[in-house]
C-alpha cells in the first residue's frame, strides 16, 4: 500500500494504490485528503477480497501508519 499526490481534472488528489506481491495492483483509493479512516477502511477492503497479507509495505505516511494500527 503506497499513496501519491496525482492532478486529476484540475484537482489535486491521494492515489492509495494497493499491489500484491507480484507487483500487480489489487484495488485503490482516490481522495481529497489525507484521511485515516478511508486509509482503514480501504486496507480492510483491499485484504477482504484476497488472501491476508504476511507483511505490508508502505510508506510512512501517517494515514496509512494509522490503518495498520
């Protein structure tokens, strides 16, 4: 689970995409802002579809260090 800051129409926006080990994306999340609760519910969505992850790599943003916790 990473996230980044792309312009979409004009308006700056957080990508969280979610990648599985191969590298390929599993689903992703497209905000206006940094927020620890969509970062939560997207990680539990992102993991309910497939199989637990055994380790998550992310960066450390605090948003996303909130949903893991």
């Amino acid at each position: 689970m990473d996230e980044t800051y792309i312009k979409v129409k004009g308006t700056w926006k957080y990508l969280y995409p979610a990648a599985d080990k191969q590298g390929k994306t599993v689903d992703f999340l497209l905000t206006a802002h940094l927020d620890p609760a969509a970062a939560k519910r997207f990680f539990d969505k992102a993991i309910r579809g497939n199989v637990a992850p055994e380790k998550v790599s992310m960066n450390k943003s605090s948003a996303n260090k909130t949903a893991i916790d």
